[in-house]
C-alpha cells in the first residue's frame, strides 16, 4: 500500500466536506431570495457525493476497498416551493401572492453540522496519519 494513500483518501473527503459547506452556506444565505438572475426565486441547492477508486497499487482484493470521496453533482431542489399573501412585497404576482424559497434553515444547520463534523473526522485522520509517520521515523532512528 502506499504510504499516503490514508493522507488521500482524507483529502477527499475534507474537499468534499468543504464542498458541502459552501452550499449549504449558500442555501442559507439565499433562504429569503425570491429574486434570482435566472428569475424566479431561489431552489434549494443539494450535493450528492460518490466513490472515486484508488485502484492504483492495490492486489485484486483490495482494489474495490479503498475509495476516496468526489463530489457527484450539485443539483436545484425542485419541490416545496413556498407562496405566501404579501401585496407589498416587490416580487408578489397580480394577485399578491410570493414565491419563497424552499429552504428550510433547521436541515440546513443539521447538514451544515453533519458536514462540520465529517470535515473534523477527516482532519483528525490526517493528524493521525502524520503522528504515525513521525512515530516510524523515531522508530528507525
């Protein structure tokens, strides 16, 4: 195995993590917007993540066990868009009604949370490995 793979598979998933955080702190950010440049208001922004192989270096068994983290697409969350009455909003329709948003800022903070989380796990991994490494070193002095 190759001495940094663990430094790469957590990585990946810091760059992932970090990823995540940028669209939820979007979302957020966005979670009154009824105006957008592509007009209408505001869609919910959510990202998936898929398995990226590290197939290089490994025998056959291990090939398909050890993946780093990527993120797949980032897609527009197309349903639960809300309208309330407000003739005096600037955006509201003839009839007074405004589209908002569907951004709901409690499963943001739970997803920007998850996503603090696994960005920490990810840093521990790689101060982890580091310490092991510095450990061998002392070891083979």
């Amino acid at each position: 195995m190759e001495d940094f793979t663990a430094l790469k598979i957590a990585g990946s998933g810091l760059s992932a993590q970090r990823k995540k955080m940028d669209v939820v702190s979007s979302n957020i950010a966005n979670a009154m917007s009824t105006s957008t440049p592509e007009g209408g208001p505001y869609k919910r922004k959510v990202i998936s993540f898929s398995a990226d192989p590290l197939a290089k270096g490994f025998d056959s068994s291990l090939k398909k066990a050890l993946n780093a983290v990527k993120v797949d697409q980032i897609t527009e969350d197309q349903e639960g868009l809300k309208t309330i009455y407000d003739p005096a909003h600037p955006d509201a329709n003839k009839d007074g009604f405004v589209t908002l948003p569907n951004v709901n800022l409690m499963l943001e903070m739970t997803e920007m949370i998850t996503a603090a989380r696994g960005y920490e796990a990810n840093a521990t991994v790689v101060d982890a490995t580091k310490n092991m490494a510095l450990k061998a070193m002392d070891i083979g002095k």
